[in-house]
C-alpha cells in the first residue's frame, strides 16, 4: 500500500532523524559530564534550560497568542496543536520552514526556527492532552453527521486516521479540529494548494465532492475525543447515531 515518494520520502526521513536527535540529546546531559564538553558548553552558557520544559515557556511567548495557551486555539482557520502528534507536528513544521507548504502568519514563525526548535517544539506539542471544543450553541445536526461518517467510511479516513480520529504518529489527529481549519486543509489537499509530505491525502480527496469534504469536516470537528471528559453539550449524540 505504501509507495515511494521521492521528495515526500526525504521529508519523512529528516523528521524521522529530527526526532531521533532529541531522544539521544536528552539522555545526553546524564553522561556528558566528562566527554562532551564543548557542546555541552554552548548549550550551558545561556543557561537555557532543555527540553520539553523550557520549548512549554516558548511556546507561550510565541505560539500560544495563536494556538492557544493549552493548544486549543480560538482563532479562525487556526488549528488547535492539543492532542497532535509529535511526529506529524514535526513534519508540518519542517515543511512550512522550507516552504513546502505556506500560511503568511504561521511560514514568518517556522522560518525562524533551528532544527533543535523544530525537535523542541514538536515533543512539546506532543505532550498537550487533547481539549474537547467548547459547548456548541446548537447540537450537532444528526443527519449531517450520519453523512460524514458514512463518508469517512467508504473514502476510508477511518483506516489511517482511526476510528477514533485520533490519528497516530505522522497521521494527524482531525478529532475535534476546528471545523474551518479542517474544511480549508482538506479543500487544499484537493485543489493543490496544500502540498502533503506524502501523497496520502491527495489521494485520498482526489476524486471526492467539495460538498462531502465539508460535511467530513462538519463531522470530525463534532467527534468526541476519546479519553477525555467530553461536556455532553457538545458530543454528538441523542439520536445522532453516534460515531463510534
Ligand atoms: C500569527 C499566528 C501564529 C503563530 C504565532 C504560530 N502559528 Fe502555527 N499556525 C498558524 C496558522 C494560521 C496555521 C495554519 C496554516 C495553514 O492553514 O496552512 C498554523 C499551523 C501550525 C502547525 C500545523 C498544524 C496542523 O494541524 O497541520 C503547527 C505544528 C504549528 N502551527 C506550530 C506552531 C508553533 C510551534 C508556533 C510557535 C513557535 C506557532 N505555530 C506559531 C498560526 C500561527
Ligand atoms: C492513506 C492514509 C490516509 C487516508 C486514507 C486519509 N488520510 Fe488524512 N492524512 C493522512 C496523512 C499522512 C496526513 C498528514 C498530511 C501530510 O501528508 O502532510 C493527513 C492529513 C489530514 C488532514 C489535515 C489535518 C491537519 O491537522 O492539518 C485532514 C483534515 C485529513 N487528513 C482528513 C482526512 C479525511 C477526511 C480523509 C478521508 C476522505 C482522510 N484524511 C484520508 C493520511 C490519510
């Protein structure tokens, strides 16, 4: 099922090596003590604490007024990071920084960005719990939603992105994104305009209707996000045959 993409192959591979790096550089500092001194030292003399922690306080200098202190951003066409992957977060910055795919606001970030800030930043995302949307004023319309389930079953979202949405490492959760967000990204994977780092999703929306890519949005927008304490205001249900 998998081919090879040349140039979306490469981008796989760097973010892959990205990753690797950060899970040796934290087990670095334990051991480093004697024998890596000089690039310990570069690392020491800001004394800028590593990892994780210090790319939670970056983040709310330069992320957060955008995607939101908890990653639950509250902007339009901004989607929220909380609950992302890592992996898939990675590549999405990678790619923006070298301008594959492009946003004036989020492109003018990533290009300021080093590649220990794309590792930083993407473990850090990767560690926000996913955040239910806040309780809609009106409930999901029931059959809209039976439509975008039956869709995302026979165009088979389910069997890369889960049954849950939630995806997993370089496939994006869409469980509870932003409704515009998502209806944007998908017209673009569409009309071209956003470029994948594999062909996945092009495929996948090639030869879908506009109409019933709105209605998937419509529908994993409203999707309960399994594990966490979901107000009932805002999960489809009563009657909206829920997704399961
Ligand atoms: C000025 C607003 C703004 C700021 C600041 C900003 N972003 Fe973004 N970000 C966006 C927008 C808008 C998009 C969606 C762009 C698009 O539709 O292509 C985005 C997309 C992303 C994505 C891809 C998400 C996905 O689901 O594909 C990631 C990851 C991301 N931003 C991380 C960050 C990080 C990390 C920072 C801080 C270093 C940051 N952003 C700062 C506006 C911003
Ligand atoms: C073969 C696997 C596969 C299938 C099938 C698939 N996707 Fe995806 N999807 C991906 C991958 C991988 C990405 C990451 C995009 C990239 O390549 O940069 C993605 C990205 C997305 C995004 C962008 C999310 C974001 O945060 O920016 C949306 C929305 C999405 N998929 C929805 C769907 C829908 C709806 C369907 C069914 C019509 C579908 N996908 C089918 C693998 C798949």
């Amino acid at each position: 099922m998998r081919r090879a993409h040349g140039p979306a192959v490469c981008a796989a591979a760097f973010a892959a090596v990205l990753l690797a790096g950060t899970a040796a550089a934290q087990k670095r500092p334990a051991d480093s003590a004697s024998g890596a001194a000089p690039r310990a030292a570069s690392a020491a003399t800001g004394a800028k604490p590593t990892g994780a922690a210090s790319y939670g306080q970056r983040f709310a200098g330069l992320c957060a007024a955008c995607h939101g202190a908890n990653g639950r951003s509250d902007l339009p066409g901004t989607p929220v990071l909380a609950g992302q992957h890592s992996f898939y977060a990675i590549t999405q910055l990678f790619l923006f920084r070298e301008g594959r795919r492009s946003n004036e606001a989020m492109t003018a970030v990533a290009k300021t960005l080093t590649n220990d800030d794309l590792r930083g930043f993407s473990e850090f995302i990767g560690t926000l719990p996913p955040v239910p949307p806040p309780p809609a004023a009106t409930p999901p319309d029931p059959a809209k939603m039976s439509k975008g389930r039956e869709l995302a079953r026979q165009h088979k979202c389910v069997f890369c992105h889960g049954d849950d949405f939630a995806g997993g490492a370089q496939v994006p959760r869409i469980a509870g994104q932003r409704e515009d967000y998502l209806r944007d990204s998908l017209r673009g994977f569409k009309s071209g305009q956003r470029p994948g780092y594999t062909q996945a999703m092009i495929e996948a929306v090639s030869q879908v209707p506009v109409d019933d890519l709105d209605t998937m949005a419509y529908y994993a927008a409203r999707f309960p996000l399994a594990g966490t304490a979901t107000p009932s205001a805002s999960a489809p249900r009563a009657g909206a045959s829920a997704p399961r």
